[in-house]
C-alpha cells in the first residue's frame, strides 16, 4: 500500500517534503489538505497509531489557528471536540501529513522522512 501524502502545494515546508520523496522514489498517493480534508474518522485513527498527543496535529502557526484563538481553547476541548474540529477544516491541520506502514509522519523532518527509503 502507497503512503497517503497529505498537503498544501503552496506550503513551502509540503513542497520541501514532495520534492524529498519523489527525488527518493518513494511513490505515494497525494491528497490536497484544501479539498480533501481528513474526516473525523480517519483522524482519530491516525491520532490513536501515531501515539501523539492531539496537539501535535494542530497548525498551530496558522492563520485561522491564532484567530481562533486556540492556543487558550484547546486545552478545555475533549479529544473528540479536538479531533472533530480538525476535521472542519484543513487550514487547522499541521501539514504536510504522511501515512504509512512505517508510521504516521507529522510535519516533514527528513532525518525521519530519511527511515521511508527502501
């Protein structure tokens, strides 16, 4: 099965992690953050392997995250508030989102980018 890429083309950090993985050969099946945000669903399976705390899924340098004043808000959320609310809208994910057999990747860091080269 191909890794699910998920992203925001015009994020620079997203284009920086597609150039490593197409430069690596690493076929994967992309998915638009904008058009297709992720469901309440496969959040919280993602959110249950990765073992992350639900913040870690959250932009938390984006626009709408700061304008809705989330910093103060998300510790009062239950994770299933948390987790719906990510699935409104994909501006509120951290990007880019990588899932595969070898883990859920939140953000793009090459060192563990690096793990996915056969």
């Amino acid at each position: 099965m191909k890794p699910i890429f998920i992203c925001y083309k015009r994020c620079s950090t997203c284009r920086d992690a597609m150039k490593f993985l197409d430069n690596n050969n690493i076929a994967y099946d992309y998915r638009d953050i904008m058009s297709d945000n992720p469901n309440a669903n496969e959040l919280r399976k993602w959110i249950g392997q990765s073992e992350f705390p639900i913040k870690k899924f959250f932009n938390t340098r984006g626009v709408l995250y700061r304008e809705m004043n989330l910093k103060d808000k998300l510790d009062d959320l239950s994770d299933e508030e948390a987790i719906e609310l990510l699935s409104t809208d994909g501006r509120l994910l951290k990007r880019p989102l990588l899932i595969s057999q070898e883990g859920i990747f939140v953000g793009y860091h090459k060192e563990l980018y690096e793990t996915l080269i056969p």
